[in-house]
C-alpha cells in the first residue's frame, strides 16, 4: 500500500471562481485480494468553460475519477476520501437525492461504448426525453421539440424521423451523437467525456471531438475529457492532467506538457505517439514494462520500476507540486532537478522521449 | 469461510438423504413388504395393535419398530420409506445420469459438427421438448406398461423399474443437451481448439479431450438438479400409475396409497412426502450452492 | 415483420407434423407388444381386439397406421374401448376446466414470481433474499400432488376454509367457480413461483450490472424508474419466452397432478384416469392436444417476442 503524503494545496491562480474543486480524492474497493485502491490522492480544479483532458493508461484511475465525480462508483464495497466541490455542493458524501439533482442536469456523462450504453430496447426519443422530464417539467410535446433540436445539433440528419429509432439502427458515430445529445439535454455546466471516441473509427473520432468544442464554444460547458490518447487531446485540451497508478503525475496548460513535458512518464507517452513528420523508428517506441497491479504497488513514486532516471530520493512519494517558479501551475510529481529533466527528456536531438530502462520487464 | 460450513452442513443432510435408503436392508427390522396385519406392539408398557379393529394402522411410534407408524396392510412405513426410497433414489440417480450420457452425446455433436447433424438433432430435441414433461411421462408409461420396451437385443418387461428409468431420463434430454450444444458452439472456437485441430487432431480426440473437460462444471451443477427433478418425476409418475408398479416400493406409491385414507391416517401421506421434499431440497440447495462456487461472476467489478 | 410471421406459423406447422409422428410412433411402434393388445386396455376381450385390428389397420404399411391414426383422432372417431366414449368429446368437456386453471394460475404465478425475484434482486445478499431464496427452494422441492392433497384435506376439509375439491362452472355461479379455483391455482403456482422468482433474480442482477443502466443513473433518474423502465423491461424478456412454454404446457393439460388432487376433471385428469386401466386411446389424444398446445403457444411467444425485442425482427 502506498504511503500517505503530505497534503499540498495545489496554488490557485487568485481570484478566480473554480467550478469544480477536487481535493486528495481518494477511492478503494474491497475485492477478494484486499483493499484496492484505485485513485490514491488526486487534486484538480476546473473552470466554466475550459477543456481539461485526464490522460493516462487503462488502470491510472482516470474513469474511476471520473464517475466517481457523479457517484456511479458507490457500492458496499467501495470506500471514499476527500472532498469535489461543486458550485457549493460537495459531491462525494452526497446523499443520493442531491446526487440525483445534479446528475444529468448540472453534470452529464458521455460513455466509451455507445453500443452497451443506450438501452436496446427502447427508442433513443425515449431515452432523451426521460431525461429531460426528470429534470424539467417539461410537457410531452415541448420535450419531443427539444429532443429534436438536439439531436439536430450533434449532427443527426433527419432528426424528427430519428427520434422513433431504435440504437441499433445507428452506426456507431451516430450513436455516440445521441450520446452527446442526451448529455447536453439539460444544459449542464460540466461535461465528462469518458473516453468517448475510442470505440469509434479514426475519421469519426476527429468528428465527435470536433463537435464536442463547437458544442463547449456555443454552450459554454466545462469539459472533462478521459482518454488514453494524446494524439486526441492536442487539438481540443485546454489544460491536461497526466495520471499514472492512481495519481496525477503531471499537470499544465496544453502548451506546457507538450512543449515542456516535467515527469517521465509523460516524456514516455510524448516519445511513443508515431510522428509522420520524422524517419520511421526501427520498433514503435514505447514505455518498458507494465503498469504496477493495484494491488501490489512500488513504494514511493509509483513509476520507479520503469522509470530509468529512477535515484535514491524516488524512494519518498513526490508531492504533486509547481517546481519551476515562473509556471505556478505546471505541476508534477518527478524528484529530478528543472536542469536534469531538460537534459534527460531529449533522447535524440529535439525529440523528447524515455530511453528504456534497463531490466524494466514487470 | 462461512460457506465451508454451509456446504458440510449440506453435503452431510444429503448424505443421510441418499445413504440411509440404500443401506435400508441393514437398517430394517422387517421387509417392505411383510404384512404385521395382527401383530400387537409393546410401547410404554402398553399392547397397541398394528393395526386397529376398525382397520387404521397405528402412527408413528417414535420407538423401534414402526418408527414412523405402519400403513394399513401392516406394513412397517419407516421400512417402506427406506426401500421405497431405494427405489426413488436409485431411479433418480440411474435416470439423471441416463439423460447426461445422452445429453452430451447430442449436445456435443450437435455444436461441434454444426450443418446436418445440428439440425437434426436439433428437431429432435425440440419435438421431445413440445410435450409436457408430465404427459409425455404418462404417456410412454402407458404405451410400455402391457409389454414391456425391446431395444436390440435388450428385453425390458413392463414392470421392471428400467422402464421409469427409460422413461424419465429420456424425457429430460432436451433441457440438458440444449445448454450444452450452446456450450459446445462457443467453445469449439475458442483458442485451445484451434490449436488442436492444427496440430492434426480429429474431431472426436478434440471432442474428448479439449471440449468435454471445460462442460464438467456446468455438466455438475446440472446434474445435481437433475437426480433432483427425476426424483420429483418419478414420484409424480408412479402417483399416476405410470411409473413403478406395486408392490414395488417408491415414495410416490406410497403418497398415492396415502392420499385415500388420508383423513383417518395422516401420516401415510405426510411422512413420505416429507421425505421427498428434504431430499429434493438438499439436492437443490446443494446445487445451487455449486453453481454460486462455480459462477466467475461473484468477483467484484474493479473499473478499468 | 410478415416475413418473419409466416416463416414462424411455417416452423409451427413442420413441428406439429413431427410430433403428431413421434406420438404415433410411442404408441403404436415402439413398444414391444400388439398394439392391437394395447389399444384395448386391461382386461381386454378377444373380439375387441379383433375389432381394434380391422379398425385400425393393423396389419398395413407403417405410413398407412400412422394416417389412418391421424384419421381418426383428427375427425372425432376416436372412442375409449374401456368406456366406450369417444374422446374428443370427453376433452372438449375438460377444456373449459383445464384453462381456468391454467390462465389463472399463470397469471397469479407471473405477479408473485416477478415481485419475489425482483425484490430479492434488489436487496440481494440480504435476510430478504436469504429468506425468499429459500422459500423458492423449498417450492420447487415439493411435488405439487402433495402439496395440493394436503392444502385440500387441511384446509379445504377439516378447516372448511375452501371446498373440499371440484368444480363449479362459470356460467353457473362466478364466484363459487372462483372459490373452487383458489387452492388449485395456489398449489399449481407455488412451484412455479419458486422456478421464475430465482430466474427473474439472477436476470435482474446481471442487468443492474449492464452500461446502459449506468447511463439511466448518469442522467439522474429516479431508482424506481430506473428498476421498472430500464431494468425490469429488460429483464423480463428472456421469462417470457419460458414463461410461455410453461402456460402452454398448463393449457393443454400438462398440470395433470394439480387436476386430479383436487379432481378438477379437466384434459389432464382425463388422461390420469386412463391410466390405471392401461386405455390409450384418451392418453394418445390428451398428449397430441398438449403437443398441439405447447407448440402453437410457442410460436405466439416468439412472435412476441419480436414485437417487444426489435432487435429480433432483424433475423
């Protein structure tokens, strides 16, 4: 089990009204192995209107935050600390009725499979507009009105004859359209988008994210995106949060991770996107080994087994904090000096990138 | 932890379900069929007759002899419940295992073959699967009472207890070999299969010694709910008259003979019926506690 | 959807001849006696089993019995040589009484069941479903003939709650008919209940599990509109089909036990009556009827089926 760190006030630039606040979330399951746990201390802000991508592998505990964030993660069997702040209401104690409230009206959630997600069985007119009647006493007839202009908005033709479709008459984009719809129903301030394109063809994903910041720019929604792909991420992120085995390693503006990456793990994930503007690599690069299992992670800095900067201090949990005085809000978890990252994360002339480390089979 | 207790509480209540009647000969102080119908008992002191003056047999005694009372020829009915019981259980057991045979043999070439074989056997199952379980039942009883059933060689006489056998555990065949031909389907491709038939294995040593190994659990839970509901069938049948014959001994006759007289000598129908049910139910909750051990399902879901 | 119709009533038809074919062959092929001898029954004279062969044609082609069988079954000529009456009739009297029994009883059966199973799936590992599970065992561990036989002579004889048995027509007196019908109904449903209850449970617990529940709870929906809109519907399809399996079998007669503890005198007990004097003529039509019944009721569910699933219609 990981060692509790000491808990840092992430600095927030002054004055400004956050929508959303969380603070050293923390969520464990009891599993027949023990207590899992899956997001191990993670703090992060959002505000109106901005993008924030949550990229990271599968297992990082980035879905668990997020819908953790919408209380779908409550069980008898899962355990929760610390605090989500929403516009004055704390999210994570809630008790199921306030929940209800916010879910769908203040906060809507997009799935990644859009298949499995819209139940088969009934019309998707139906399922939009069951959502906005809970929310809004809105008649039969209005309700039917604006279902279609939304569907209209994402971009289904022939709204009003779609309305009586049933999900398996869509495609596969089409669906995840829908998706969005119902999300944007009742007009909430948050959108969380849980890896939305990666069940998708790669030309419908650049459609739905494209649609997805022309909906943000005309509705003025935060969006909270999870996804596993940087590539993603680059033409629609405001700011990115890179988690790894249950916590944030690195947060910064779209600019700074990309152009000024802190952690390794994020130099790994920056050197294994294949550039077309480059000589093709002899193997794809990638990150050496395998993630930790929850259950049974490294002391410390959790990526130190694959990490070959790895030195003595990695053996103490790095804070997650700003470690460059010009850029209060780039923060990260890495223990290197700002000289020795600049160094180390150039692995051939301009390219960043991690050299594998040696011996780094899980 | 608590489930260990659980399954030793069961497995040790079916235990006694199932030994007691085949050790009935042991156990027994007199034969099933032996009449005491002018024998006087001892109890307390007392003489009590066996059965009475005005022809009801004595209840249940709670001592040695006529344990649980006798029936109205004198018949001891603790011994009758042990014997019968032989019967049931036996029937039950035979048939269960019967239908098994039957059921992996069809369901097996079914899903592994697919194209003609599947669809015949298909049809066949979904025409035994179109009669009522109960009438179907009845209905072979009847047709086979007066001579008997001749397969090859074999010839079964209309009173032999292979006929409820037969009986019983061919009409159970579609319920079984339908969840193992669906089996059989997904399992013929997966990976291990594949790999069997590319190193040159020919269908049946596949089927044998790739497909059949990873049916066992669900061929266990299944046939611990079989020998379950043979028992009630056989019961129903032979209440019916269509499945043992007098004198042989079986809970359902004996609940038959019962229900007559049920007014003056309640016990005659209560006492194996009470038995059949905690049988009946041991060998459900056994089950069902087998298919829960077995059910990959039970793990928690971790998220991704 | 026609398409899908026609083809369905098609399979039902193939079906219906296979079993018309496979009940001939039990009684006239595979055992190993005369079935001149065995259509006569215990007891039988010689002239009647001579009568019995020339009727039936005994002596001809495999194929020319199993039509001159069809014949006489299917044109109301077949008679009990024990009773000497003709069967069809004798059914026809039992059908009102067999499906008063069977509709309500299925009816009654289907509410208990989906309110016991969906219940326990919603407080499963709790005393309510520890206690319901059990329950539901003990019911399909019981033989409805005993159970029945004892409801009827406990609280139908000694307690005078209910009749002591029999039937009472609807067209004589509803509510007397209704009377009658409450411990048959009961003792027919407690196994029933006991099957579906534990099914509609595992099913429910396997849908609670399911993305687009998540996604109902992810739009704020109430948990009562969740259960019942989202969960339930879903739920409930793969019963149905079983469920019509089931009904069917009851209206044809398949509730035989229940009929003849409480001497209902319906399809099935005519059939139970038949048995001791080894008559097979009734047996051989009341197990067609059934046949008929089940499949026919078959075919109306998978149709239904497709109207409820839409994705179905597609095949």
């Amino acid at each position: 089990m990981s060692t509790p760190e000491a808990a840092t006030e992430p600095p927030r630039p002054a004055g400004d009204e956050h929508l959303l606040s969380v603070h050293d979330l923390r969520v464990s399951f009891a599993t027949e192995d023990g207590l899992v746990t899956a997001v191990d201390g993670v703090s992060f802000d959002l505000a109106a209107g901005e993008v924030l991508a949550v990229v990271g592998e599968s297992g990082s505990g980035k879905s668990v935050t997020a819908m953790t964030l919408m209380g779908l993660t409550r069980s008898p069997n899962s355990e929760f600390e610390g605090t989500a702040h929403y516009k004055g209401t704390e999210l994570i104690g809630a008790n199921e009725d306030d929940l209800r409230r916010v879910r769908g009206a203040e906060i809507a959630m997009i799935f990644q499979d859009p298949m499995t997600s819209l139940n088969p069985v009934l019309k998707i007119g139906g399922q939009i507009i069951e959502q906005i009647q809970e929310h809004e006493a809105l008649p039969d007839q209005q309700a039917r009105e604006r279902a279609i202009e939304l569907l209209d908005k994402v971009g289904i033709p022939r709204a009003r004859d779609r309305l009586d479709s049933y999900p398996h008459e869509f495609s596969g984009g089409m669906r995840q359209r829908v998706m969005i719809a119902l999300a944007l129903s009742c007009d909430p301030s948050i959108l969380i988008a849980d890896e939305p394109t990666t069940a998708l063809d790669v030309t419908i994903q650049a459609q739905i994210l494209q649609r997805i910041r022309e909906l943000r720019d005309e509705t003025g929604a935060a969006v909270i995106l999870v996804t596993h792909d940087l590539g993603v991420v680059a033409d629609i992120a405001d700011r990115i949060a890179v988690m790894y085995s249950g916590r944030i390693v690195e947060q910064g503006t779209l600019d700074e991770i990309f152009y000024d990456p802190q952690h390794p793990y994020t130099w790994g994930l920056l050197g294994s996107i294949t550039r077309v503007d480059r000589p093709r690599p002899e193997r794809l690069p990638a990150i050496a080994g395998l993630p930790p299992s929850l259950g049974n992670r490294p002391e410390g800095c959790h990526f130190r087994p694959r990490c070959p900067h790895e030195f003595a201090k990695c053996i103490e949990v790095p804070p997650l904090e700003a470690r460059q005085d010009k850029r209060p809000a780039h923060l990260d978890r890495c223990w290197l000096s700002a000289q020795q990252k600049r160094e180390l994360r150039e692995v051939r002339p301009g390219e960043i990138g991690l050299e594998k480390k040696a011996g780094a089979i899980q | 932890m608590i489930r260990a207790i659980d399954y030793a509480r069961e497995a040790l209540c079916l235990a006694v379900c199932v030994a007691a009647p085949l050790w009935a000969n042991k156990v027994a102080h007199t034969t099933p069929t032996e009449n005491h119908l002018s024998d006087t008992i001892q109890i307390n002191g007392e003489t009590k007759n066996v059965v009475g003056l005005d022809g009801v047999p004595i209840g249940p005694t709670w001592h040695g002899e006529f344990f649980l009372g006798a029936d109205p020829n004198g018949r001891d009915i603790m011994v009758r419940l042990l014997y019968g019981g032989r019967n049931s259980l036996m029937i039950g057991i035979v048939a269960a295992f019967l239908t098994t045979i039957l059921s992996i043999v069809f369901g097996v070439i079914a899903g592994y073959f697919r194209g003609w074989s599947d669809s015949i056997i298909r049809a066949g199952l979904d025409v035994i699967w179109s009669f009522p379980v109960v009438i179907l039942g009845v209905a072979l009883g009847v047709a086979l009472a007066l001579g008997g059933i001749k397969l090859g060689p074999i010839e079964i006489s209309g009173d032999s207890l292979w006929v409820p056998i037969l009986i019983i555990g061919v009409v159970y065949v579609p319920y079984m070999a339908r969840p193992i031909r669906g089996q059989v389907l997904s399992l013929r491709e997966k990976e291990f299969v594949e790999a069997s038939r590319a190193q040159g294995a020919g269908p049946f040593r596949i089927m044998f010694t790739e497909v059949v190994p990873n049916l066992t659990s669900t061929l266990l839970v299944f046939f611990t709910l079989l020998i379950a509901n043979a028992i009630l069938l056989e019961a129903a049948l032979s209440f019916l008259g269509a499945g043992v014959r007098p004198p042989n001994p079986s809970w359902g006759t004996m609940i038959d003979d019962g229900i007559d007289r049920i007014s003056t000598a309640p016990h005659l129908t209560i006492v194996p019926g009470v038995m059949l049910v905690l049988t009946v139910l041991s060998l459900n909750v056994f089950g069902d506690g087998v298919r829960d051990a077995l059910d990959p399902r039970a793990k928690v879901r971790l998220e991704r | 959807m026609a398409r899908f119709i026609i083809r369905r009533l098609g399979q039902m038809v193939f079906v219906m001849f296979a079993v018309s074919v496979l009940v001939f062959l039990i009684f006239n092929v595979i055992p190993n006696s005369d079935p001149a001898v065995r259509m006569a029954g215990r007891q039988a004279s010689e002239s009647t089993i001579q009568a019995i062969n020339k009727e039936w044609g005994f002596d001809e082609s495999l194929p020319q019995q199993y039509i001159t069988t069809m014949e006489k079954v299917f044109t109301g000529d077949l008679q009990s040589y024990i009773t000497q009456l003709p069967v069809n009739e004798e059914i026809i009297k039992g059908i009102p009484r067999t499906f008063s029994l069977a509709i309500g009883a299925a009816l009654l059966w289907m509410f208990v069941a989906v309110c016991f199973g969906l219940y326990s799936a919603v407080k499963a590992g709790k005393f309510a479903d520890r206690f319901l599970t059990i329950i539901a065992l003990i019911g399909i561990s019981m033989p409805v003939f005993w159970i029945g036989a004892l409801m009827n002579h406990y609280l139908g004889f000694k307690l005078g709650w209910f009749p002591n048995g029999g039937y009472v027509e609807f067209t004589e007196d509803p509510v007397d008919w209704f009377y009658h019908l409450i411990l048959p109904w009961t003792a027919l449903a407690i196994l029933f209940i006991g099957f579906y209850s534990r099914v509609l449970r595992s099913n429910v617990l396997d849908t609670i599990n399911e993305d687009y529940v998540r996604t109902a709870r992810a739009k704020g929906l109430s948990e009562r509109q969740i259960l019942l809109r989202h969960v339930l519907r879903n739920s409930m399809i793969p019963i149905i089909t079983l469920w019509g399996l089931d009904f069917g079998a009851v209206l044809g007669g398949g509730a035989i036990l229940t009929e003849t503890v409480f001497d209902l005198q319906g399809v099935g007990q005519y059939a139970a009556d038949s048995i001791g004097q080894l008559d097979v003529p009734p047996v051989l039509a009341v197990t067609l009827f059934a046949a008929f019944f089940i499949v026919a009721l078959n075919a109306v569910v998978d149709i239904t089926y497709a109207i409820l699933d839409p994705r179905i219609r597609l095949q």
